[in-house]
C-alpha cells in the first residue's frame, strides 16, 4: 500500500500546474496545501488507482486512506474521499469511530469536509441513523469542521426527504455560530431541504430569521422562489 501511495503522490506532483494552485488558493480562507490539480483528474486518478487495491481487504485501504489524510495536501485528501466513499456498501457501525477521528484530525479546509461528509458521512447516516444524534453533537464541538460537518453531512439525504426535522434540530443548534463556514453548512442544508420541503424551511426561516445571520439567511433562501426570498428578506 505504501508504494501505492508513493505512486499517487508522484503523479499529482507531476502534473500539477502552478497557475491552478494559484488559483485554487483564492477559495480558501485557511492556508491550504495543494499541488495545483484540477478536479477531475484528482478524482480520475483515485479512480484509476483503486482498481487495483477493489479486492483488498477494507481495513488495508482504510489505512492507505489515512496515510493520504496525514499528507495535509488537499488532492491526496480528495483522492481518500474517494476510495473511502467506493468502500460505502461495507460500511459497518463501528466505523464511525473512525470517521469521526478523520474529521477531527485531518480535515482543515471545506473542500475536504464537504468531500468527505456529503458522501461517506450522508451514506453511513442512511445506512446506520441512529448516528444521527452524533451529528447533533457535533454541533457543540469546539472543531469548526466538525461543526459543519454536522450540518453538510445531510445534504444527500435531504436532496432524498429524508431526515428533515433532524436537519432543523441541527440547524436550531448551530443557529448563532459565529463561524462564517459553520453559517454557510447550514444555510447550505436548509437550501437542500427547501427545494424537497418549501413550506418547512420557510416557516423556519420566518421563525428564526431575527437571528439567522445574513450568511446563512442567504445560502438557506437561494432556491425560493422570488416571492418567498422577499418575504424572508424583509425586516
């Protein structure tokens, strides 16, 4: 596995492209590593790199994952999302200790967060939902990712209705987060929610809007249609 990672880290450091880790340091607040690799061809080459470890034992990719977590380079991060998410259908309970400690330890930017929690965190949720009171604690947590996490970690279920009042639960406990990023995840998820549940989320925001802050007021109003937005708006 070792060498294998050694592969991956060789490939990205071959085609990364100075102009594009330039400007992909313009979307983060947070210093980022990141060796100047598009997308698409971070998540082709985890593609491509996990046809040959498919058959290997969950656990040995799960370590070949950390071992790309502990790099710090985002690409490296993406490419563990990536071959963590192609594992979902052996996901067990217990993994979540695991997860947790990935977010806590190794998640430092949103790109990663959302990567990670949109889909491993979303599909272990609706596999395993009793875990959703982890979620709410989350939301205490001194770790902004973690606080985050807790909210964007539903946005596939919410695209899917499921999970709704949970996703006002959370959103009432991250409600006066000061964090810009916190502020955005769940503005972020009330949006989701709002194109599946309309009614829901507006009498949320007409409940709460005196408080809401403006950042997240806005991502959760997005998809509304103009009138709703306006009424939501008004002071």
């Amino acid at each position: 596995m070792n060498g294998l990672i050694e592969k991956i880290k060789e490939e990205l450091l071959k085609i990364g492209d100075p102009k594009v880790k330039l400007a992909s340091k313009r979307f983060f607040k947070e210093n980022i590593k990141t060796h100047g690799v598009k997308a698409a061809s971070v998540h082709k080459i985890a593609k491509d790199n996990f046809k040959l470890i498919k058959n290997e034992p969950k656990e040995t990719i799960f370590e070949g994952c950390e071992l790309l977590f502990k790099s710090n380079y985002i690409e490296e991060s993406l490419v563990a999302c990536d071959w963590v998410f192609a594992l979902k259908k052996q996901y067990k309970p217990t993994d979540f200790i695991r997860f947790e400690n990935w977010i806590e330890t190794y998640i430092t930017n949103w790109a990663t967060c959302d990567t990670f929690c949109n889909h491993t965190i979303g599909s272990f949720i609706m596999m395993y939902p009793d875990f959703l009171d982890n979620l709410k604690k989350w939301t205490a947590s001194k770790n902004l990712w973690k606080r985050r996490a807790a909210a964007v970690s539903l946005i596939v279920p919410a695209k899917k209705g499921l999970f709704h009042n949970d996703i006002i639960q959370i959103s009432d406990f991250l409600l006066l987060d000061e964090e810009d990023l916190v502020q955005k995840g769940y503005g972020w998820v009330l949006k989701v929610t709002s194109q599946v549940n309309e009614q829901l989320i507006f009498d949320y925001i007409m409940a709460n809007k005196s408080k809401m802050p403006r950042t997240a007021l806005r991502y959760a109003i997005e998809k509304m249609p103009t009138e709703l937005k306006q009424e939501a708006m008004k002071k």
